[in-house]
C-alpha cells in the first residue's frame, strides 16, 4: 500500500465535467494498492495518515494534525503509485492489486477515514479523473509499508 499525502488549501476531482469531490484546508491522498495488501494494513495507514502532525501549530512548527485543525480528506484511486520502470520506458503495472480487490480495499479506506474525520470526499475507482490542488508548502508525504 502506498498513500501519497498533500497537504492542501483546496482540492477536488472532476468526472466527465463534473466535480465528484471538493475539500478545504486538509489532505488530498492519492492511494495505491498493491496485490499483497489487505484490511489489516489499510487499519495502520488510516490510523498513521490521520496522526500525521504536519499542519502549522501558532509557533510556526508542524505540530498539528487533521483532527488538530478539523481538516477535511479527499482520497483518489491511483494504481499508477505500483508503476515499475526499472529497465524499461513503458511501465508495468504487475504489483498493483487486482481491480475488484483494489477496489473492495478502497472503499473500506474510504469507510474507515469517515469513521475518524467529519468530511471525507473521493475519487471514483478506474473513472478517468482529474485532479486539482493547491499544495500548501508545497508539503509533500510519500507513506509506504517502512512507514506505517
């Protein structure tokens, strides 16, 4: 599993035209699943990705986190995150789950960050969609299995 977390003043993604979801202030967390990940992982991301203290305290240091600042998610489906590219141009894709498990494993992240956050919008799994953001910092995390 792999979250890639921004922090942002704004987000959204969009759907043939149409936007599907929007926060503020918060984390937009692009989420990658692999084929070796389940419940029990997605658990220790969520739990890690909602403690993470990278948001502003009054002195200035990254001191608080989501609940801290009553921040809002947007979490989008990227199976792009399990791109292999050594020794080659064309990426493989071998890594990344499987489409109907990726997609089960998704949604019960989506599921468990409701539980712990008062807004949480999504993507839509294997729509074509596109993003916007605007990164504060630009403030960057990549969360991996060495991680959480």
């Amino acid at each position: 599993m792999k979250f890639v977390v921004q922090r942002v003043t704004s987000a959204s993604v969009t759907v043939e035209g149409k936007i599907i979801g929007e926060i503020g202030k918060g984390f937009l967390v692009l989420v990658g699943i692999g084929k070796e990940d389940n419940r029990e992982k997605a658990d220790r991301f969520v739990k890690k990705l909602i403690k993470l203290r990278i948001f502003e305290d009054e002195n200035g240091k990254t001191n608080k986190s989501l609940r801290d600042v009553d921040g809002e998610l947007l979490i989008v489906s990227q199976f792009t995150l399990y791109a292999d590219c050594k020794g080659q141009n064309r990426p493989g894709f071998t890594n990344a789950g499987a489409p109907d498990m990726a997609e089960h494993l998704y949604e019960y992240i989506i599921k468990k960050a409701k539980e712990e956050v008062q807004k949480v919008e999504h993507g839509s799994f294997g729509a074509d969609m596109k993003v916007s953001l605007v990164n504060d910092g630009p403030f960057t995390i990549i969360l991996d299995e060495s991680q959480v």
